[in-house]
C-alpha cells in the first residue's frame, strides 16, 4: 500500500525502535526547545470519528482529501521523537505538517501517519548549540504569528511571505520569499540553525545542525539541505534559528494599487504588449546585487483571465520620497492608451480599499493590509523564474490563453502572478544555499482557482495548456540557463510544487533540474546520509 513504509528499509529502524529515549544529535541539545512528554495518545491524536478529523485530514488545497489511520498533534522535542518511532513501528508513512499549503498531495493521500505540528509556535529569542544569541522560530509558527512577534518584541523581521497561515516548517526550508526579498533576500539567506528529527542508523533523534559546523561534516550537509531543500525530504523540522542581525524592517512603506480594466484591454491588445514589455524590461535594469534605488520597491503584476474584469499591479515602496515610486508607475504605464484606474476592489488580486493612488502606511499594518492566503478552494499551481524581459512568444501566448473563450468553466480566478525578484536575492552565490536561481529578476506563479469537482479536469488542462505554450520554445517548461545558454528562463520554484514535473519514479523526472540545478547532488548526498532509508519522501522527494 502507498502508506505502508517499505520493512527492508525500515529493517535497521524498526529494530531499534523499542529501545527507549530520544537521543541529540551532534551532540548537542536545542538550548530554548520546550521539550514535552511522549505523544499522548488521548488527548493529543486524533482518530477517525473524532470531531476534529476531518479539518485535520485536510489542507488548504480543497483537491486533496486523506484518510490517515491518525493525526499526532506534536507539542515538543520528546513528542516529536515518539510519535515519529511509533509511525514507523507501525509500518506508517509519517507525514509532516506545519501549516498546510503544500500545492500538491504530499501530506494528504498517504493513509499513513500526520505528525501536525500547529500547535508548536513559539517566536522567540533564544541561545543555538554553540550559545550564540538568535531568534527561534518553531515550525508550526503561521507567518503573522512570526512577524507580529519579531516585530513587537524585538523590532526586526524574516523576508518571508505575504500569506499569512503559511506555515514557517515548509516556508523556510524551501528557500521562501516576500515583499522584502529585494531589500533584505531570503528567508534561508539568514538561517543559522535547524533543528531537526532524523532517522539515521535506526535511530530517531533531535539533530541540531548549524552553518558553522566543521565543512563537510555531516550536520553541515544536514543545515545547507534547509537552505532551500524543501520539506518533507531529510527528517521533520522543529525550529529555525535566525542570525541575531536579523534585518529591521521599515517604519513605513508607500503601498500602491492600480489596474487596466479588461473591457479597454481587449480593444487594444497592444497596450497588454506593452505592460509586460514595461514590466520585464524595468526590472531587468533595476535587479541587480548592488541596485542602488530600486532595492526597497517590490512589485506584483496579476494578469487575470478576461472574465475576472482588471489587470491590477500592486506595488511596495520602502523609501520616504515618493519619487522613484512614481518614476516606477510612469514607465509601467508608458506607451500604453488605456488609463489606469485606482484598484479598490478585490478583483485582480491585491487591492488598497481606499480612493488613493498610493498611501503611507506603518510597516505592519501594511503587512497586515497585504496579509490573505485566500479562500480555502481546489487550484493548481505552477512556477517559473525569468532572468530576461519576456520573448514575443511569452506575451502572445499569455494572451492567447487569457482571452481564451470557455463556456464550460469558470476562469474568473485563473491568472498569471509576476512578482518582483533579484537584488539582495542575487547578492548569492548559487551554490551557498540550496537555492540556485541567483540571477532571476522575476519569479511567475501560474494559478488556476475553482469550487466545484466536476471542473477539475477542465482547469488541469487548461492550466497546464497556458504554461507549456509560454515555455514551448523550451520543450513545453521554463527550462534552465547556463554559461553558454541563456534561455531566458531558470527553472522553477520548489514551493510552487508542480507534479507535471515528473515524480520520483519516472525514469528521469524534470523536478530535480528545474527545482536545483546543479544543486541537486548535494541534496542527494545529504539524503543518503541522513535519511538512506528513505523514511521521509514524497512525489517529488530528493532521490538518494
């Protein structure tokens, strides 16, 4: 059965399991961890016929439904071991969980084991192994619970995400980004330490691995495969350490929100041209490692299907003048006939609910402004980083399949999302962390959002009919650059998980290239020494 974890591999773990206590790792305990007693299996696990099951069963992405034989609520570093021992005894896939917005089934449809760690939020500061100051965030943390924290208590704040209940635990590892990358990079960029349960030699215990442990050691492989390795691949986080220089983040920013109304667009298709033409060249100039000005501008252009009414692009602005922000907004509009009008509606995404083309705002109110995952519906998702101004090819198929006609479903909430990128992102090298796209200015999401079952297969195809006509020159993906090749694409982004990739048993499956680049065997390195049984994996999982 899929859930079932194979015996041979499990043949040195199973053996060892009932020998009792949970041991560290790298010899060194989690200085601030509040270590809670075995898995209660009362109170704390959830079992089919429980009230709560099914909303636990279940994660953002309403396509996927599970039937786990139980979910553990993990509330500590005991906990954690335990309920990890217990699922594999059992012969049980354990699955982890921090906040629940993994794009595709690699928690749910396991019918094994859901080690949830919600209820483990703490934000605080804290000592790491080698007893240096940092601050601590533990996985199950949603992102406005790390924000409101750092922020309040210690005034400085992580480049993460501007969804609110995305959890930290799958977040960060896999390299996460947000309105402040271009000024302070990412997430990953200043982790110091990963606490970690791992399954090595039969042994299931807290491994603490830290960037400053000795080159080559393996808890240093262990830390670099979390600077962008995704989650659910080397053991089950429990906490991120961050550097105690952890960025400040802006008194006050400048938020705008303007859109293009379908109705003119569709009259004059050379104005929708010219927005993406104004969009990629802008920021093809003002990307880069050492960019001067534009760093603290971050920027978002939703282009929507027809039906949904408006092109919307929201913007950031860091800096008090408002000077550059309008230069921004000039040349966006450059060229174009149709006038923008003020955004105070939802439709386009990202909207400022007041009359205004831009206003100031404290730093976390605006992020609190910014702060929606959405509705909890079905969707599928898809990724792409750019690193040059888009083709001809690009533009026309974005709208071609934009202005697509389709009776049969509703494409209202089916758009392309282009987010600024580069800066201090790109300040890098791509082989210092597992993230190796360093030199893209704009990272695309392709989303397709709907309510109802009976349109699954409708969005699916056209979803995946939109993505592989905008990368058709390159074999129907955003295929990746090298020295010699620049293809004007970089791959995609192992958050947005995407199983059209290929999965782990395709003879050779496109996730590993597109997702790491040269990156990937390190992550594989990584993974036969720490996990060589394979006990954590997915469809897309590293491959040992």
């Amino acid at each position: 059965m899929q859930h079932e974890v194979s015996r041979r591999k499990l043949l040195g773990a199973a053996g060892a399991l009932a020998a009792g206590a949970a041991s560290l790792g790298a010899g060194s305990t989690p200085a601030t961890a509040e270590p809670a007693g075995p898995a209660d299996p009362g109170e704390l696990r959830v079992l089919p016929g429980d009230g709560r099951y099914e909303t636990l069963s279940q994660g953002f992405n309403q396509r996927w439904t599970s039937d786990p034989r139980y979910i553990q609520l993990v509330t500590g570093d005991s906990g954690a071991v335990a309920a990890v021992r217990e699922a594999l005894h059992r012969g049980l896939r354990p699955t982890v969980r921090s906040g629940g917005h993994c794009y595709e089934d690699f928690v749910e449809n396991t019918g094994g084991a859901i080690l949830d760690l919600s209820t483990m939020r703490g934000v605080y500061r804290g000592r790491d192994k080698y007893g240096a100051a940092a601050y601590c965030v533990e996985s199950g943390a949603e992102l406005w619970d790390v924000y409101t924290e750092l922020f309040r208590r210690y005034d400085v704040a992580v480049p993460a995400g501007s969804c609110y209940s995305v959890g930290a635990g799958g977040h960060i590892c896999g390299g996460g980004y947000g309105v402040l990358n271009r000024r302070d990079g990412l997430t990953v960029d200043h982790l110091t330490q990963v606490d970690v349960v791992t399954v090595r030699d039969g042994r299931v215990e807290v491994t603490c691995a830290h960037r400053d442990d000795p080159e080559g050691s393996d808890t240093s492989h262990l830390f670099w495969a979390h600077t962008g390795g995704g989650g659910g691949n080397f053991g089950m986080v429990l906490r991120y350490y961050f550097t105690e220089h952890l960025p400040r983040p802006p008194a006050r920013v400048w938020l705008s929100s303007i859109a293009w109304p379908w109705a003119e667009i569709l009259k004059k298709p050379a104005d929708f041209t010219r927005l993406m033409t104004n969009f990629g060249e802008f920021f093809a100039a003002h990307s880069g490692p050492d960019e001067p000005l534009y760093n603290g501008l971050f920027s978002i252009l939703k282009l929507t299907h027809k039906t949904n009414g408006n092109l919307a692009l929201f913007s950031q602005w860091v800096g008090p003048d408002t000077g550059p922000l309008d230069a921004f907004l000039a040349a966006m509009e450059a060229g174009l006939e149709t006038p923008a009008t003020v955004q105070t509606d939802s439709a386009g995404g990202l909207f400022l609910p007041y009359p205004d083309r831009r206003r100031q705002m404290p730093w976390l109110q605006a992020t609190q402004t910014l702060n929606g995952s959405g509705a909890n519906q079905r969707g599928k998702y898809k990724s792409a980083y750019h690193r040059k101004p888009f083709s001809d090819h690009n533009i026309a198929a974005t709208w071609t399949w934009l202005t697509k006609d389709d009776p049969g479903v509703d494409l209202t909430q089916t758009l392309v999302q282009i987010d600024a990128y580069g800066c201090r992102v790109n300040a890098v090298d791509p082989c210092a962390t597992a993230v190796p796209q360093r030199d893209s200015f704009m990272k695309l999401q392709y989303q397709t959002y709907w309510t109802v079952p009976a349109q699954d297969d409708a969005h699916l195809e056209f979803i995946r009919g939109f993505y592989q006509d905008v990368y058709a020159a390159t074999g129907g993906v955003p295929e990746i650059s090298d020295a010699g090749h620049d293809l004007g694409t970089d791959g995609a982004y192992v958050n947005y998980p995407d199983v059209d990739l290929g999965i782990a048993t395709d003879p050779a499956p496109a996730y590993p290239r597109l997702y790491y680049k040269q990156n990937y065997p390190r992550l594989q390195l990584a993974k036969r020494i720490w996990d060589a049984g394979n006990v954590f994996h997915h469809k897309q999982s590293v491959v040992g």
